[in-house]
C-alpha cells in the first residue's frame, strides 16, 4: 500500500479524515523539523514511510478496532523520538492541556487540589499540601502516598502522568485512595479541584533561632520580586543566616534563575550558556542583590533540577555558600519551545548550560559540598510546617539535612564542611 495514499489524495485506501489528519501532523511534523534542522530528506524519508508502513498495517489489520485511538497513537509515537534522545526529565512532549498547565504554573497558578508530590521508591509521596488548598481541608498530609487515582493504581507511573491525572478543571472531583504510613491505614477521599494560586517563596524562622528558613518551590514567573520581598523581610528581622531550600524544586523560567541568583552574589556570571557549535554565551550577575553578605547555606537533592540547579552550581562555584544534601537531577539544558500544529509543543534541548566555572552537571547533576542522605522514610520539613513548631519539636524532626544545614551556620563542623567541599570539586572536575 503506498504511504502516499494517507497522506494527499492518491490511489489506494485511505484512513478516514481524523486518522489522515493526525498522521499528516506526525509525518509532517518528522519532514519539516527534522528537514529544517539540516538533515537530508532522502535520510529522513525511509524512516518516516516505515512509522507509515506500521500505522498502516495496525489501522488495516489489528483486530480490536476500538483499541485503535490515532490521537493516542501520535502523541505516544512522539513521546517515543523524545524519550530515545536520552535527556529524561527535560526535553519533552506536551499535550495542549499540559501546554495550558504549563502556561498557567508560570504564570504562578494552577488548577488541581494543591498538593506538591514526587517519586520516593516508586511511590507517590506527598510533600505538603499547599497552604489553604482543597488537598489540605481534606486532610491530606506531608507522607502520605498516593495509591490510587480515579481507581487506577499509579504505582511505578512517571510524575508527569501523575500530575496530570490529580489536576483538572476547577469545580470537578477527583477521588483519591491514600495510605498514611504513620498508622498503616488506607483511606479514600474525594477532593474537589480548585483554582490555586502557588506560592513559590516560602520562608520561616528556624524554631528557637534567629535563622531563616527560605525555600523556592520553583522558578515560575515573579519570583525574583518575591525573593526580595521574603529577604527584606528577613534582612529587617535581624537574622543571622538563611538556609535556602532548593530542594524538590523542578525549576522554571531562566530569566528568573538569573534573578534569584543575583540576590546572593556581588559579581560574575549565574551560568553560561553553550550551544551546538559551542559558542559559550554569559549570564552575567544582575546588580543589586539584598543578600550578598549574610552567611548562607544551600539544601539540593535529588528533586532539584534546571533552574535550581543553575542557582546551586552558581553559588558553589563562587564560594558563597556549601551545598548540603544529595546530587541534583542534572538538568542541563536551555529548552527552545516549538509549536505544534494541534496545540501541543515540543520542548527540546538547544543549548547547554555550564556552571560559571565551565563544569557541565547535563546528566550528571551538581554534587553536594556536605553529602547528607535523609533517612528512608523521611521527608523534607518546609518552612511552612514550621509555623508554630516549638525548638523540642523541631529538633525531633528527622530532616537530617536541615540539621546538618542549622549546625554549618551555628558555626559546628565548619572543617570539616571545607574538606569535603574539596573533595567534591575534584570529583566534579575529573568527572569520577
């Protein structure tokens, strides 16, 4: 059967317009972009007719004609050429709808019952609950793990789906079965979605300290002006040092990763940037930071990509502050966005970032100076669980890398923090 007959209007069978349309927008898609990226058609051709061959023999001859959904079978043949370049967690494919969530979380707002989750082990945890959300009146909590959602198990299922399947429409019900690991009990609550403005600037006082706890959720768009907002605050409080929280923190926009570090330093550059013929472009520090003198310690682990690892690596590379915690995700690339014609889009990989000291983390993350693992069944504690938390109850928290920050900027173990800041630089830099 010829490819031609699915695409224009040739001889031989035809898949009906909603099928001929969608496979259009693939080959289409596969043609042009690769086409305009300098590769040569008569390369790109054979590749393309052979995704046309399978389309054509499951449409004909595949026996369960109500499993054959074209729009599926797209969306997922991109994901595919997406998820065969490697660069897992960044370079992606969107849906309309993710590309309309997407929109609406740099814009600080989102639609979903408010809760911040990641993967711990192949389950669903649930960080916190956003202050205020529909997750918190219905009484979820910091641990617990999502099972279900809507009756499907989500055990083993990327972040991405799983968010997608919680958020949705503001006024409709999603219903969720949830195991509390402190009792052992699962439960099932139905919680309806809301429209939620996210706070991506956090901070309180350490309990019994003078000590600010400050925490970036993400790089969405404003936050710079929050950060100062949060720094003056903390600057007119007296404090005597900040523990930036930068963990769990996906990233965002990086305008404003440049932004937020530029608060903390006096000089230099925030992150270069290098594209594919290797030309290396400068981010250079903004003037003006309010906070380039307090001591200051940085908590990243695994959870921290894109822009918080460019802040990280940013503040390590000029010696402003440890980094205490565990490797980050090593995001590190600058993503160019290309429309698609159904109003999806395809984020992909163009430039790469380098530390100011030239060290690429794409793959490889940023190393702590302080290695500090939590233990297993131990979550992050934010600043916003911190409210009303008395000096005994805090210190009984088991967030071993909140500790080890608190103790570095009381002044303990400060030798040993230089040592191993060494250490790590040499693994970085040898790549060991």
């Amino acid at each position: 059967m010829e490819t031609d007959s699915f695409v224009h209007s040739g001889p031989g069978r035809k898949l009906p317009d909603v099928r001929r349309f969608i496979l259009t927008l693939i080959l289409g898609f596969l043609l042009g972009w690769l086409g305009s990226a300098g590769c040569a058609l008569s390369r790109t051709g054979k590749d393309t007719r052979l995704i046309a061959q399978a389309w054509s023999l499951i449409d004909e001859h595949y026996v369960d004609r109500g499993a054959i959904k074209p729009k599926a079978m797209t969306y997922d043949a991109i994901r595919a050429m997406v998820n065969s370049l490697g660069d897992t967690g960044h370079t992606t494919f969107l849906t309309p709808e993710m590309v309309k969530q997407l929109n609406n979380m740099e814009r600080g707002e989102f639609k979903g019952i408010g809760v911040e989750i990641h993967i711990k082990n192949g389950r669903v945890v649930i960080l916190a609950p956003i202050q205020g959300s529909p997750a918190q009146r219905a009484g979820l909590r910091s641990g617990d793990i999502i099972q279900k959602v809507a009756s499907q198990n989500i055990t083993g299922w990327p972040l991405s789906r799983v968010a997608e399947h919680i958020s949705g429409p503001a006024g409709t019900p999603v219903t969720l079965t949830v195991n509390d690991p402190h009792t052992g009990k699962t439960f099932t609550v139905t919680v309806v979605r809301a429209s939620i403005r996210i706070r991506d600037v956090t901070w309180e006082w350490v309990p019994g300290t003078k000590i600010a706890h400050l925490r970036l959720a993400g790089f969405g768009g404003g936050v710079t002006e929050e950060l100062r907002e949060a720094l003056g605050a903390i600057n007119s409080g007296g404090a005597k040092g900040i523990i930036l929280d930068l963990r769990d923190n996906p990233g965002g926009i990086l305008e404003q990763a440049v932004g937020v570090g530029s608060q903390f330093l006096k000089g230099g550059n925030v992150v270069l940037m290098k594209n594919a013929q290797g030309q290396i472009k400068p981010a250079p520090v903004e003037k003006g930071g309010i906070a380039t003198n307090i001591p200051l310690v940085v908590l990243i682990n695994e959870g921290s990509a894109s822009a918080a690892e460019i802040v990280a690596g940013a503040l390590k590379d000029a010696h402003r502050a440890p980094l205490v915690g565990e490797t980050t995700f090593g995001t590190g690339t600058v993503l160019g966005q290309f429309n698609l014609s159904d109003g999806s889009e395809l984020l992909l990989a163009i430039e790469e970032w380098l530390t100011p000291a030239g060290h690429s983390f794409w793959h490889k993350g940023i190393l702590p100076n302080v290695k500090v693992a939590l233990p297993d069944e131990a979550l992050p504690l934010f600043p916003s669980q911190e409210t009303g938390m008395t000096p005994r109850q805090f210190k009984a928290s088991n967030d071993t890398q909140l500790h080890r920050a608190l103790e570095i900027l009381r002044g303990q173990g400060g030798r040993e923090s230089a040592g191993n800041e060494e250490a790590v630089r040499s693994e970085t830099v040898h790549g060991r």
